[in-house]
C-alpha cells in the first residue's frame, strides 16, 4: 500500500551541478558580452565627463562650471534611459527580447563611434557640446532598453534553479566595463602626454566600439528567442501591454524597487564617477585614479559572481539588503579615508565600496523580473531599473559637485545625503517580500528546502519541489 509523499528539507546546493542547456549558455555569452560592450561605453563617458570633456566640449567655462556642465550632460543619458525603458520595453513585451537587443546593441555601437570623433569646441563651437549631448541621449535610450532585455533574456533561458546567477552575470558588465575602460585609460594616459592625450588619446576607446558591435552582433544572432516568452504568447494576445497599464497596476511596485535599487546606483556613480574628479583634484594623478577604479572593479566581478551563487539560495531581495547595508558603511567613512592621501587605504576603501554595491546588484535582476507577468516583464523591470537611474544615478555626481562647491569644498553634505538615501532604501526593503518564480509559481529561500521523497522509495535521491524552488 503506498503512502503520500512527505515534506522532508532538503539542503540547496550554493553551485548546482545540473549542466545548463546550450541555448542558455549562448544567451549568458551574447548577454555578457553585449552588457559589457554598452556599460563600456558608458564607463568611458563617465570617466572623460570627470576629465577631458570640461576641457575638450567646455573650455570656454571655468573650471568648476565645466565641471558640472560635463556631469550634465552625463546625466542626460540617465534621463534618456527610461524612454527607451518605455519604448524597448513595450516592443519587447511586443515581439520578443531577441530583436529588441539587437537594435539596441547597434546603437550603442554608433553613437560611442560618433562620439570619439565629434571635433572640439574651439574648431567647430556650440555644435560640439550640442552634438555630445545628442549622442549621449541616443546612448541613455539604447542602454535603457539594453540592461533589462539582457537580464530577461538570460534569466528566461536559464535554469529554474540559477535564474540570480545568470541574471547576476549580465550585472558582471558595469565592473568588468569599468575595469576594460581604467584600464585602458591608465595605459593611455600613462603613454601619451597629457596634450596627446586631450588631443586624440581619449578618442580610442570610442572608436573601438565599431569592432566590439561587429562581434556582438556575430554572437547575437545565435540565440533564439526566449522559452517563457514563447509560452507566455497567448497571455500577452489577452491583455494589453501599453506601459500606461503597467504604471497603472504596478506602479507601487516600482516605485519600490527604484528605491530599494538606490544604495547601489548612488554609490557606484558617486565612486567611479565624482570619484575621479575628487581623486585627481586631491593628490592622485589619473593613472592612479584610474587604476584605483580598474582593480576595485575587478574585485566587484568576484563579488556580482558570488552574490549571484547567494541569491539563489537565500533570496534575492536578502542579497540586495546585504549590499546596501554595507555601502552604507562606505558611504560613512569614504571620504575620511581617501583624504589621508594614502594609495593603499584609497585603493582598500573605493574597492569595499564598489564590491558592496556590486554583491547587492548580484539580486537585482531576478528581483525585478520576478516582480511583474511574462506579458508586462520586460516594461516594468525596464522602468524600475532606468527610473532608479534617472532618479538616483544621474544626479549623483552633478549633486555631489555641486554640494561640494557651496560648502566650500566639504564633503560632509554629500555624506549626510548619501546615507540618508540608503536608510531610506533599507527601510523600504525591510518592508518587501520577494516575487514568484517566472512561471508565477510560489518561491521559498534558504539554505534548507522543502522537498518531496516517498516512504515507498525513501532510497531515491531526494530532489526539491519544482513549486518551491
């Protein structure tokens, strides 16, 4: 006579043997290099926002006016990202990830190309700036539909039981960019002089970006379209997708993710990029600072590896709250720190900071995907992720100079600010609970799951529940 299964706990592997499918691989492969690719170029732009551009676009400004006209129009590519959030997001939800990366991919590409060979002011005048911010929108609505559909579409392809690490590994892009890009600018500005380096140096990195989208698109051409969204395609034929419906049923939903995403936005653009320029203008010169970032980065790919490998055991929104709550111990002492002038507490202090933030972002994408249906995924991440950026990001450095400047040179307003914003995300996070699984099936997080085994064969491997996992 057999007998019902019993609920026996069953503990989860931190790295699950279970060989993933090819078609995931591919997709982590495109995903990775494709994220690597656009948060390169935007690493690129943050650091020559920091440096170059107030002398190159802005030399007609004092310093201190160039400096913040640069950071400007650095944010202009936060304040670009939700429309394209908005726009790839529906014609993602539309017609699928797949197409929607390319395009974006393609953007990217040639807007950085442009960019690297835009003339300086003094040889043609306004049309320069002018032209840098045109370019740097087209890059804010190209990264806007990039970071989400290249979560999503890692995420679906993956296996149930690693949907945080593959979405943690499309998170690896932002450092491992940052580390490509410091580390080419330390060698440049290590080689050329500094009038070379203003001259043409900079421009490199740029024009690089025509070989790396031509490889890209080689890679993204190989995966096919998502299996949950090939499964979800008669939900979305039921309901609409017009973002105005997923502001309107979800709008609570992200707002609160923009917020709990903020410890990490802030702190990261607040280090890598006000980073810089207080790191020069206070004892460093840019092949220090520059390798001050690179290294740091690199250490913040091991973490987004790690947290990711957590994330899926203990949860997602766990994992974020870890992060952030140790930036927050960043944002106390980062400033005390880097103005004892010494490289080796510098370097110890930017790299606890980026690897706090970077072991929280290992969270963020399944955090956010689990949020919203199949047929509303990809508009609501993207306006979750890009309104945390527009709000958060975009104005951190320009905030934090500008804070600076009227307290004659004091970072404790910066530091209040930027504690403030994390307590409040912590609180906000304390609040929240973590979202079904893809399928929209219930989830359960720990290092021990509920499993099912049978009396009638209790010698059976025991395996964990497909309803909890």
């Amino acid at each position: 006579m057999s007998q019902s299964p019993s609920i026996q706990p069953v503990k989860r592997p931190l790295r699950p043997s279970t060989p993933a499918p090819p078609e995931a691989r591919r997709a982590v492969l495109s995903g990775t290099f494709g994220s690597a690719l656009e948060w390169f170029d935007f690493a690129v732009y943050g650091a020559m926002a920091a440096t170059v551009f107030p002398v190159v676009f802005f030399n007609e400004l004092t310093p201190a006016i160039g400096l913040l006209a640069s950071f400007a129009t650095f944010g202009v590519g936060f304040f670009a990202r939700p429309l394209g959030g908005i726009l790839f997001g529906h014609l993602g939800d539309r017609f699928g990830r797949r197409k929607i990366l390319l395009t974006t991919f393609i953007m990217m590409g040639l807007a950085s190309m442009i960019i690297g060979l835009l003339p300086a002011y003094s040889t043609i005048g306004f049309i320069a700036p002018l032209a840098l911010v045109l370019m740097r929108f087209i890059q804010g609505i190209a990264l806007g539909g990039e970071a989400t559909g290249a979560q999503l579409m890692t995420m679906e392809h993956a296996p149930a039981d690693r949907r945080s690490f593959y979405g943690a590994l499309m998170a690896m892009g932002s450092p491992i960019s940052q580390v490509m890009a410091n580390l080419l600018l330390a060698v440049l500005s290590g080689v050329l002089s500094k009038d070379d380096f203003l001259a043409w140096g900079w421009r490199l990195p740029f024009l690089l970006s025509i070989v790396l989208v031509a490889v890209g698109i080689y890679i993204r051409l190989k995966v096919e379209e998502t299996p949950v969204f090939k499964q979800g395609m008669q939900e979305l034929g039921a309901e609409s997708t017009n973002p105005a419906i997923v502001i309107r049923t979800h709008g609570v939903t992200i707002l609160r993710l923009m917020l709990a995403y903020a410890p990490i936005v802030v702190t990261f653009y607040i280090v890598s990029v006000f980073g810089i320029s207080y790191l020069t203008t206070h004892g460093y010169t840019q092949s220090q600072t520059f390798t001050i970032i690179m290294i740091s980065n690199f250490l913040s790919v091991i973490a987004i590896w790690w947290g990711g490998r957590l994330s899926d055991v203990y949860g997602r929104r766990k994992i974020l709250m870890i992060g952030s709550f140790f930036t927050l111990i960043a944002a106390v002492v980062f400033f005390q720190v880097v103005d004892l002038h010494s490289f080796p507490l510098t370097l110890a202090v930017v790299a606890f900071a980026l690897v706090s933030a970077q072991f929280g972002n290992a969270g963020q994408g399944a955090l956010f995907a689990e949020a919203f249906p199949t047929h509303m995924r990809y508009t609501g991440s993207a306006l979750a992720l890009t309104g945390s950026n527009l709000v958060f990001a975009a104005p951190a450095p320009f905030l934090a100079s500008w804070l600076m400047s009227i307290s004659g040179g004091s970072t404790v307003s910066i530091t209040v600010t930027w504690v403030v914003i994390i307590a409040a995300a912590l609180v906000n996070m304390l609040l929240m609970g973590d979202g079904r699984t893809l399928e929209g099936q219930r989830q359960q997080f720990g290092r021990y799951a509920p499993a099912l085994r049978t009396a009638a064969d209790p010698e059976t491997a025991t395996a964990v529940d497909p309803a909890v996992r």
